[in-house]
C-alpha cells in the first residue's frame, strides 16, 4: 500500500507539473487595442449592411429631383464630410452631406448609385481613402483603393456627374488624442495616394482638390492648430477647406 501511494503521489506531481508547462507554453494575449475595439463594434454593420445604405435611404426618398437651373452638388465620404455643417459654411448653396462615419472607399463604391446617381447632381466632391489607409475594413493596398476611385469615377461619368476628386489630409500627433488616429495612417502612405489621385484627374479630366497643400505645415503634418485630434478638421480646418471646395465647384458648376 505504501509502495502504491508513492507511485500514485509521482505521477499526481508529474500530472500538474505537465498541466503547468502546458499552460506556461500558451503565449497571453495582449488586450485588443482601441482600435481593434472599435472594429469588432462594427461587425454587424459589416455583415448586415456594409455599404450603410439604410442611413439615407429615407432622407433620399424625401429629397425633391433637383429644380430647373438648381446646381446640385453632393459631398461624398467618410467622418470628415458627415461632421462638415455644410449650410453654416455654404449658406444657400443646394449643397447635399453624404458622409458616413468610419466608411472606406469600398462602402462608399457600394452606396454610390443610391447616395449620388439617385439625386441627380451637378457634380461630386468625393473625399476619402484615409480610411482605407486606416484599414478600417481590412487591409488594403494602395492599388485597390486607386481601384475604387476609379469606379466611382467611371460611374460619374456615365452619369453625366462632373467630379472633384479631394486630396487625402494630411495628419498630425502633436496632441494626446491624435496618436492612435495619426499611427493608423502613415503620412508616406497618403503622399502616395495623392499623387495617384493628382495624376489620375489630370489624366481624366477631373478636378483635383487640393486640401492637403493648404493644411500641411514645414514638418509634412498637419497644421495642428486646424484638428483637435489630428485628423477631423476643426472650426478653423474647415474655414479654410470651405472657399477651396467652391473653386474647385466653380470650375465644374458656373
């Protein structure tokens, strides 16, 4: 019995030093950043309407066909559009906001026919891509969201839609806040993106927008005085982005 019990305190040992390494050989998983946070909150925007088509679906169905001589222009993008008061900064002017938080080009591509073609406009100012350089639908190469332009692009002209094609702004890290956002999306990655963007509208004959020229300072950030958290424009950001727009919109829409 002695003999038996010794055995059995052995491999008891033997058992939980085994469970232990097993355990110890398991890498811990670092909490999700604030970033990855915000991404799994998106999950069922994702699966269940991508695109986010249901946002204006009732707002366009309201909306009136543009009246004769109207010079309809809509404001397509992401944050940095849906947050523009676009009646305070273009008083009077048939001015339509259709920008959707957090949205990449690919979204945008997929409600396009609904929040632009649908409402008849003069012309598009499309303003996106930092969102892609994000990565906030995934990862994505430059050359697919060139691609993305591209199609809205071709969609517009088929559609006898002028277009102004924006400038990605620029970014800073120059306050607590703007880090996560200024980490997310490297400057040499926009600089990249904008060429194309500048090159492409030459060659098509779009209008490029130049925000990023205007807003950048000596270091090739943005002016930090023009966005609290480095990347949506403040007051002052868009008192400055406002009188660009409507040269750009000019060209197209006299």
């Amino acid at each position: 019995m002695i003999q038996r019990a010794f055995w059995v305190g052995i491999l008891s040992c033997a058992s939980l030093l085994s469970s232990a390494g097993a355990q110890s050989a398991i890498p811990k998983q670092s909490p999700p950043t604030h970033f990855e946070q915000w991404r799994n909150s998106r999950v069922n925007i994702y699966m269940n309407d991508f695109g986010e088509l249901a946002r204006y679906r009732d707002e366009n169905a309201r909306l009136p066909s543009p009246a004769p001589g109207e010079k309809r222009v809509v404001f397509f993008g992401d944050s940095i559009t849906d947050i523009w008061p676009l009646a305070e900064y273009f008083p009077g002017k048939p001015y339509i906001n259709r920008g959707i938080s957090g949205q990449t080009t690919a979204q945008m591509l997929v409600r396009f026919r609904q929040d632009v073609i649908a409402l008849q406009p003069k012309a598009v100012v499309i303003l996106a891509g930092t969102n892609d350089i994000a990565g906030n639908t995934g990862p994505t190469r430059i050359e697919d969201i060139e691609a993305n332009f591209t199609s809205l692009a071709e969609l517009a002209k088929a559609n006898r839609i002028a277009i102004v094609f924006s400038s990605v702004l620029p970014v800073h890290n120059y306050t607590p806040e703007s880090h996560d956002l200024f980490a997310q999306r490297p400057p040499e990655k926009i600089a990249e993106l904008n060429r194309w963007l500048k090159t492409y509208c030459a060659a098509q004959g779009c209008i490029y927008l130049d925000y990023f020229s205007a807003m950048v300072d000596r270091s090739g950030l943005l002016r930090k005085e023009l966005a609290n958290d480095g990347l949506h424009p403040n007051q002052a950001g868009y008192k400055l982005m406002a009188p660009l727009a409507e040269g750009a919109i000019d060209k197209l829409v006299p």
